[in-house]
C-alpha cells in the first residue's frame, strides 16, 4: 500500500481544465487533480459528471469527437502535454484503456495483446517475457489465448484490453469504468488485479469509475466529479467514512437521490440553525 505520509513524485497534474463539445457545450469547469508516481487515483461520480471527459482531455482524445481543452493545463513529469498526439502520450507511457473495452473483435485473444507492444522497440525476448507476465495476472487469457475476442464473455474483454494496456509497458494508466457490465465477482477479480499490477509493477492508475465503494476500496486517493467539477477530494479511507458521501453514494432521502452539493448544503444550513 502506498505510504501517505511520504512526499510523493507527481506524475500527471491537471490544472483548472475546461473543455467544450462542439464550441458550444461546456462539459468541464474547471478541474484539477494530480496522480502520484506509484499511487492508485480514484474519479467518481454518476453517469454524465464528466469522468471519461476528463480522461480523454489527459490522452488527447478530445479532438475526435469534436471536444477541445478550452482553459487550464495538463502536464506530465512537468512537461505540457496539451498539444501532443495520442500516440506521443503513449510512448511517454500513458496508456488509455476505454470505457466498453474495446477489443479487435476479430483477432484472437493474443493477437489482441500483441497489438499493445507495436510501439516497442526493446526486442523480441522482452515482448515475450511481457506476454507470460499478462497471462500470470490473467490466466483465463492464456486458455482463451486461440480464441477471437469477439466471441470471449465481457470480462475475459475487460482482461484483454487490461493485458494490452499491460503490453505496451505503461507507467500510468487511465481506467475507465472498468466496471461496467460485469458481475460482482468478476469487479472484485478485476480490482484485485489492478492492486497486484500496482503494487508489483510500480504502475501508476487514475481510475474513472462509478462503483464508488470498489473505488474507494482499492483507491488511495479520490475526487468525486459532479456536473463538470471537482466537489470533494481527499485520501480513500477518509472519503469512505464521510457522512456527505455516505449519504449521497449509499443513501436515499424520502425526496429521492439528492446531489452531492445538495447534501452539503442542507447539512451546513442544519448546523447554522443548530
């Protein structure tokens, strides 16, 4: 487990980003975060609060899809990255695993793997050295290794799309939901995974999830995105025990779901009339 009480390399730092869809929509507003060297970052938040936004803008994926970083920076070991192509991001060693996989349906298992170490130029021996590691944190993929990934369930997809993270030899990789779709037990098999390739492998994660208590579990640091900003951060274990986020993650008032802003704000009125 990563040792909060040491100064810690950061890696990536995004600083008060805004981007917009179509020049028109305003998506972020306004959101900074940073990712140590060697720490697992958790964004949480619902469906829309701009998670995979923010991970596109770190990428630089925006731009096919008609989004751009209107304000603010991003940098990488200090160094602006804003400008760059999705493929220098990659050789800089951050690697983007989509939201829904995304696997070369018609390529086999392994195939799909050797598609994340094109950019390497450290040898045949390596790659193979790489490919046995991925099958040790996935063994389902070494039995699965002949088939084509089209026809493998989500999870054994979600393990692929990992492992071809994995073969590309990252040190920081962005997550994005990799929750979705996928029973319980299979969440917890994959989390635990991240947490071995963490702690074994010295990679670094942010981690764009919905499931805040896997999140928070397997995080040591977390920030809680609402409508396109940042309201809550702060280190793992203390956002579980938070009673606004409690409330707003794992409650239901007899109005229904409130937001998170809401929450704190009939909290702070409660304590003034108190």
């Amino acid at each position: 487990m990563l040792d909060a009480t040491k100064t810690q390399e950061t890696l990536l730092e995004v600083n008060n980003i805004e981007v917009i869809y179509n020049h028109v929509i305003l998506v972020l507003k306004g959101v900074s975060l940073s990712v140590p060297k060697g720490g697992i970052t958790a964004l949480m938040g619902g469906n829309g609060a701009g998670k995979t936004t923010t991970l596109k803008a770190i990428s630089n994926l925006l731009r096919s899809e008609r989004g751009e970083v209107t304000k603010g920076s991003i940098s990488y070991r200090g160094q602006d990255v804003g400008d760059m192509n999705p493929s220098d991001m990659v050789r800089k060693g951050v690697i983007q695993v989509m939201e829904g996989r995304h696997c070369f349906e018609h390529l086999t298992v392994e195939e799909n793997l050797m598609t994340g170490a094109y950019t390497r130029k450290d040898g045949k021996g390596a790659v193979s050295a790489d490919l046995e590691m991925v099958y040790n944190y996935f063994p389902r993929l070494r039995e699965r290794r002949k088939s084509q990934a089209g026809y493998t369930s989500g999870g054994e997809q979600q393990m692929v799309a990992m492992g071809r993270a994995l073969m590309s030899r990252p040190e920081t990789v962005l997550l994005d939901e990799p929750s979705m779709g996928l029973a319980p037990q299979l969440v917890e098999q994959i989390f635990e995974i991240v947490k071995k390739i963490n702690e074994e492998e010295g990679v670094s994660f942010l981690l764009a999830e919905q499931n805040t208590n896997m999140a928070l579990k397997y995080s040591h640091y977390g920030y809680i995105l609402e409508s396109g900003r940042v309201v809550m951060d702060g280190p793992a274990a203390d956002l579980r025990e938070n009673p606004d986020v409690k409330e707003f993650y794992l409650g239901v008032s007899d109005e229904g779901r409130k937001s998170f802003r809401d929450v704190r704000s009939y909290r702070r009125r409660k304590r003034w009339l108190s």
